[in-house]
C-alpha cells in the first residue's frame, strides 16, 4: 500500500486539532437559551449548577456574540512549552444562536473563526451544530493554500489544541451529561487568577498591553462543584470547580488523577455591559490561564475588551461558506 | 579509555538534569500553586490558611480575616486606581462616595478600567454641572 504525504490533508488535520477554544457553542447537553436561573433563595443542586455553568460559557445569553478584530488588536492565544519556547496566534470568532427562521429551525448555533496568524494564517472555520443532538455537527474548513473548504469529522475530547494545554472537552465538547456532579461546598475565592508572570503588563504584538493577573474575584462567594467523568480510562479521575454563587462564571478549574493535581484552569471572566440590568450570565472570558503540571507547560489566551461584541444585527448569511471564501491569506 | 568513560557519564548525568529541569514547575509556578492548594483545601478544612508566599494571595498581611485585598473595599479600589491611572485617580478623588462605591462596584463586576476612567469623567462633569462653583 502506497502512503503518500498530501500537504493539504495534513494542513487540514493541523486546522481541526486547533480550532480555537473559543469556538464553544458546539454541544448543548440539554442546555439552551431558556434556561433559567435558579431561585435566588435555595441552594441549586450540583446538576443545576453544571448546567448553568454550561450555558455562560456558550454564551446562550446572546443572540450573537463576537471577539472580532479591531485595526490590529485581536484576540491572542500564548502558548509556552516547558522548554520556554513561546509561540503565538491571533484570531476573530463570531457566534450565532439566533435561528428561528422554518428553514433554519434544525440549527442550534453557528460558530466562524478566522486565523490571523502563525501557521494557520488564513485558515477560516464554520462549525453547525445541530438541535437534534443524534445529529453530527459540520465542521467546514477553509484551506487557503488551495482554496478549497473541506469537512471534517468533530475532534476527540482529549485532543490539545493547537499545542496548549487546553483540550477541547475543556473548551467545547464536554457536556453536563459527561460527568457526575456533587457539591463539596460553598466559600470565598481566596487567590488570584494565573498568568504567565513574566509577561504580565507587558505589550505584546495583537493584544497591545497583556493584562496583569486578575485579583478583583477574590473574597466573592464560590461553589466548590467535583465532577467525576464517567469516560472510562480518562486522562483525568474528577475535577474541582469554583463557581460564582451568582453568575455561574467558573473562575477555576483543578484536574486531579489518583488524587493528584495535575492540571489547572483559570478564567477571568467579565460582565459585558455594567448598565444591563438583566441576566448575571451575560458575561465574557477576558482570559485564560491554563497549566500542565506534569510539564510546566502554559497557555494563556487574552481577550482584549475591545474586541468583544454582541447582539449585532447581523444577517445569518454571515455565517456561511460564502464569509469562508472571502477569506484573504 | 576512562576519560572516554567520564565523558560519558558526565554527558548523561547533564542530560538527565536538563530533563528533570523542564519537568520542574519554575519558582513563580510553584508559588501559584501553593496558593491555589492553599484555596482547595479551605473546601474539607473549613478555614484558609495563606501559603508563606503572598503574591497569589493579593494580600499584604497575613490576617485571614482580611486575606485577599482585591480591591474588594473602596480604599483598596482607591489605592489601585492611583497606582493604575494617576490621572483619573485626580477626578476620582474629588467624588462624593456614592459615585466612588457606584465605579467600585462596577469595576468589581466588569474588570474593564477603560470604561471606569470614562465614567469618572462623566461624572465629574455632571457634578460640574450641577455645583457650577
């Protein structure tokens, strides 16, 4: 048999394994924009909280939702190896949960990024993800060197993205459904948030000045939530959550296997317009901190505020291949 | 033939500290972790007890009770925005307090300083508008 290396397939397999975390709205596990939030006055039980977790980080609280790029600010995602070696790509995403149109009633959501940087510069992808949960969702690629959109199939849970530390059950396949939730407690966040120290404050190329480790979440009453994976042979046995007795944003995340700590999760989290009087959920990732413990590998995506948008009027065409195709490399 | 033999081990003994060396977390890395253990076990003890190293902490005192400054009362808020932005911090100052708890709060809920500074302004210039003298 005749193995032959095609550049645009590998190219193709590098896009789907780092496609960014910030492509999220791809499961819904149950949860969509009506879920409502819980009485203010009991206790929620673990799965309640799982699932309002669930919707703040698909952003169900918007009919759309975009870090795009402004002049040349955009989104950027620091990857550190354990050997020191830092690399860096910047990238827009737009998300769509607005579909109530007949033809477009089967369409939970619809996700486009575009990267603008690195070895990906160029590469556009369209994720739909459909109301029937039987039902695959489409991942549709734009290869820039051949001009071409190609579909795949949707990637593992434990695949690592692009080289970080974060995997993409962390960011976008893991549903409430894929674990069991019991609450261990209730009390005040007590640190700060993680960055790469070093870089803390310091301009960096796309996201302009790096913002310094995030301490305003301390003393602000969290839920403590395990979830014990029921993925047999798991490169993880359950996970620590804090989670805000408010907004359910999940400042931090600890992965523990045989008892160990072996991997953390920090995520600033921001409320997107202090003058909306409505939903505590409506919030946005200001930005990502994740380390390996096993490697003392780092990854740290920055989301500067400028860049976020929201509930712009924007036709659905948007989302579409024809956007993939007017992509410029 | 021995100094072959030493040259050899010598290599391997510098080969496997190099790889120990990137298994190991750096000493920043070591202090925010001693922090975040520090906050989990808080969840079966019932009672937080600070990490010798305070960096993580956001703390400058050891006192549990107040451990994790954070800007989480006014003065805190205060000192940060002096430090942060001198300028605003002038316009700041000169706020009754319910505008000062009103952009403390804000900042509390939202992290986006930009959006303080121009409330500061604003609300300098209301209160301008209202007290011309």
């Amino acid at each position: 048999m005749n193995i032959q290396f095609k550049p645009g397939k590998w190219l193709s397999c590098l896009c789907v394994l780092t496609i960014s975390f910030f492509i999220t709205a791809t499961a819904f596990g149950g949860v969509d924009s009506t879920l409502e939030l819980p009485a203010e006055d009991e206790i929620p039980s673990a799965e309640e909280i799982a699932r309002q977790v669930y919707f703040a980080n698909h952003f169900y609280a918007f009919k759309n939702f975009s870090i795009e790029r402004r002049g040349r600010t955009m989104t950027v995602l620091i990857n550190r190896s354990s050997s020191g070696k830092v690399t860096a790509t910047a990238l827009e995403r737009h998300l769509n949960n607005k579909y109530q149109s007949a033809e477009d009633e089967v369409i939970q959501s619809r996700d486009l990024a575009i990267f603008h940087s690195g070895k990906l510069r160029g590469t556009g992808m369209l994720i739909t993800e459909y109301k029937d949960e039987e039902k695959n969702k489409d991942y549709m690629v734009w290869l820039p060197a051949l001009r071409k959109i190609r579909r795949f199939a949707q990637p593992q849970h434990d695949d690592a993205w692009g080289g970080s530390v974060f995997t993409f059950g962390d960011v976008t396949l893991r549903k409430p459904d894929d674990e069991e939730h019991e609450l261990i407690g209730k009390k005040k966040l007590r640190t700060c948030l993680g960055t790469i120290d070093d870089l803390e404050g310091k301009h960096y190329r796309y996201a302009g000045e790096l913002p310094e480790r995030s301490c305003r979440h301390i003393n602000k009453e969290v839920y403590g939530l395990k979830s014990t994976t029921r993925f047999d042979y798991w490169w993880y046995d359950y996970r620590i959550s804090y989670i805000d007795t408010t907004s359910f944003a999940d400042y931090r995340t600890l992965y523990f296997k045989d008892d160990e700590l072996i991997k953390v999760i920090d995520r600033d989290w921001g409320l997107v317009d202090s003058d909306r009087e409505g939903d505590p959920r409506a919030l946005f990732w200001k930005y990502w901190y994740g380390l390996d413990l096993r490697t003392g590998q780092e990854s740290w995506a920055v989301i500067p505020q400028k860049v976020v948008s929201y509930n712009k009027k924007r036709r659905n065409s948007f989302w579409s291949e024809k956007t993939l195709r007017k992509i410029k490399r | 033939m021995r100094q072959i033999k030493l040259i050899q081990s010598l290599f391997l003994l510098s080969l496997l500290s190099s790889l120990s060396i990137g298994n190991q977390l750096h000493a920043m890395q070591s202090e925010y972790v001693d922090a975040i253990k520090a906050d989990y076990h808080e969840f079966n003890s019932g009672t937080f007890e600070p990490p010798p190293e305070l960096t993580w902490v956001g703390a400058v005192s050891t006192d549990t009770s107040n451990a994790g400054l954070a800007y989480e009362n006014l003065q805190d808020f205060s000192l940060f925005l002096k430090e942060a932005s001198p300028g605003s911090f002038i316009f700041y100052n000169k706020l009754p307090d319910q505008y000062k708890d009103q952009l403390h709060q804000q900042y509390l809920k939202t992290g986006n300083l930009d959006e303080i500074k121009k409330d500061i302004f604003k609300y300098s210039s209301e209160i301008k508008k209202q007290n011309p003298n």
